[in-house]
C-alpha cells in the first residue's frame, strides 16, 4: 500500500532575515581582512579636516599655524635640545646602546614623517576642533577675567592641557580601537628621546581634548611659543635612553626613569601615563616610582604583535615602516594582549640584545 503525502513547501526566509545575513557575512568576511573601528578614527579625522576646510580654518592662517607648529616640532631651538638630550644618553645611558642602533634609524623616520605629514595634518585637526568647538559651544569660551592675570591664566591652561594629555593618554590605553595606532609607540625597544616622535598621525586624533583649555581661556591668555617648546623638550626628555630622576622633584615631574616604567616589557604599561606632571598618576593610584631594578628595564611589547625593526636579522627600515602605519587597520592577532593587562613574558627569551 502506497501513501501519498502532501509536499512539503520549504518556506523563505524573509527579506529582512535575508539582508540580515547577508550584513553579516560582509561584517564578518571585512573584520577577517581589516579591523574596522580604526576607520573611525579615519572618520573622525576626515570630518573634522572637512569642516575646517569648508569654514576656511575659522579664519585662521593655516600656513602661519603650520609654521607655529614646525618651530615646536623641529625648530631651531628644538633641535639643539634634542641634540643635547642625545649627548646626555651616550654619556649617562640607562642601557648600553650602538651609536646607531635599529631602533634610532626607525625612529629617525618618524622624525621626519612628524616634520613634514604630521604637522599639516595636526593643524588641520586643531583649527577644525577650534571652530567645532567654537560654533558648536560658544558658551564654553570664557570673558576676559580681569581678577586672573595673564601669567596666572597660562598656568591654569598649562597644568589643565597637561592633565588633558594624561586622560587621552589613558584612553588610548584602554579603548582598543585607540590602542591599535597607540602601540607602535609602545614597540620601541631601544628607547631614544627621538621615541617621542615615534606615533601613528592618527593618534593625534585622541589628544584633541588638550585643546579645551586654552579654547575655554583663550581671551585671558594664551600658551606662548617658547612654553610649547620647553613643554615638548620635557616631553621627549622623558623618551630618552638617560639613567636621571629629578630627586625630589621625580615626585612632580616626569623624569626619564620614571616614563621608562611606562614602555618596560614585563608589567602594566597603564601606568606612569604623565606627560610633563605626575600628578595625575598619583591622583588616580597609577603612578610607579623608580627603584635601580626598573631603571634598566626592558621596552617594548611583550610578544611582539606588531613587527618591529629588531625582529629579524636584517633591519627592513622602509617595510617595516610601512607595515607598522598599516598595522591599526589589519585584523586582530590572538596574541594580541589587552591594552591595560600585565605583560607576562621575560624580554630576554627574546634574542634582541643590541642589534646593530
């Protein structure tokens, strides 16, 4: 005896199911080639850039900025305190380094990348940020306070700018989209004062905030050229291959042994995060005072999830270079630790001792 069934009908998804994964598979077939929050950094950058361009910089000189930033940056006196900083490393160094080690050379590159891509790039996000700020939030911009003097106004903007520069610090060590263009500061092994140049320019993105302080006081004073200079010297200063604290004042400022504390390998780098002050490190239980055992440190990332200079037996200034500009924008490696975890590794099974 035969029994004759009704046909199944397999029934279709619906169309909004259908297009649901079909956003999926393209999300999930873009995030196996490319990381895609650091486009939005990208998004950031080109609207500001775009509102700027659009509202003619707020009627600033984008060229006599550019200028302005060149002198801080590379300016003549910026250059001779370089210079001396680089002779202070040979004579007091933290760790024995060749006079021109692989390290130097790549950071030599960033050097110029800074001089001559970075500085445009960075006004354009400064004067754009400005205007936002200003069209946006004119309420936020204070009257000449005729009780504040100038000088007292600057160091308001100082101090405030400084712990600005520590809370984006902060965040770039704790949001990962952030962490992906932060790290390449952090793969430096052979630490130089020129490490200071040694950033992603789409890391400047972050540091906006740092402008708030002088927009909010900009009618009762502004940052002189000079105070930016000094302000950037102590800045890379505290980059610098040199065995010096300040002594007493180490508990103020941030010294050389005390940021080294802040790239070593093995431990948290989610401390030490000042920039000029130690302050709001102390403020916020993340500061780690020098002691002769971290002095000496190793630097860099544990487990090298971005490639650097040292790792292979020839130096590959230009790919590699390449390769860590490119790196925010890959997919994520599984090696890849969290911003903010211990590192849990020994630099010495490394095999990096000073390569030439």
């Amino acid at each position: 005896m035969s029994v004759i069934t009704k046909p199944v009908r397999t029934l279709a998804r619906p169309p909004l199911e259908r297009i649901s994964g079909t956003a999926n598979g393209l999300r999930a077939a873009l995030s196996s080639r490319v990381y895609l929050p650091a486009f939005s950094i990208v998004l950031v950058a080109g609207v500001l850039v775009a509102i700027g361009w659009a509202n003619r910089w707020g009627g600033q000189d984008f060229a006599a900025s550019m200028s302005a930033l060149r002198v801080v940056v590379i300016g003549p006196v910026t250059l001779v305190i370089l210079g001396v900083f680089l002779i202070v490393e040979r004579v007091r160094p933290a760790q024995r380094r060749p006079l021109f080690a692989r390290g130097y050379r790549q950071d030599l590159l960033y050097t110029v990348l800074n001089a001559t891509l970075t500085v445009p790039l960075v006004v354009a996000l400064t004067l754009s940020f400005s205007e936002v700020v200003n069209r946006s939030l004119p309420w936020l911009v204070l009257a000449r306070i005729g009780a504040v003097p100038r000088w007292g106004a600057i160091a308001v903007i100082f101090v405030a700018m400084d712990g600005c520069n520590w809370a984006a610090h902060l965040a770039n060590h704790r949001v990962r989209a952030l962490w992906r263009f932060h790290e390449l500061h952090h793969s430096q092994e052979d630490m130089s004062v020129l490490t200071v140049f040694r950033t992603h320019p789409l890391i400047h993105v972050s540091y906006l905030i740092a402008l708030v302080p002088g927009t909010v006081l900009v009618a009762n004073g502004a940052l002189p050229t000079a105070l930016l200079v000094i302000y950037a010297g102590v800045v890379a200063f505290a980059h610098s291959n040199t065995n010096l604290g300040f002594g007493p004042l180490g508990r103020i400022l941030v010294s050389p042994n005390y940021h080294r504390i802040h790239h070593r390998v093995n431990g948290r780098n989610d401390v030490n995060l000042g920039f000029a002050l130690t302050i709001w490190d102390q403020m916020a239980h993340r500061a780690v005072f020098p002691t002769p055992e971290t002095i000496r440190a190793d630097t860099g990332l544990v487990g090298r999830p971005l490639i650097v200079e040292q790792s292979g037996p020839r130096p590959g200034h230009l790919s590699v270079f390449a390769a860590q500009l490119v790196a925010p924008f890959r997919p994520l490696r599984q090696s890849t630790r969290a911003p903010s975890g211990p590192a849990g590794s020994n630099a010495s099974d490394r095999g990096r001792r000073e390569l030439g």
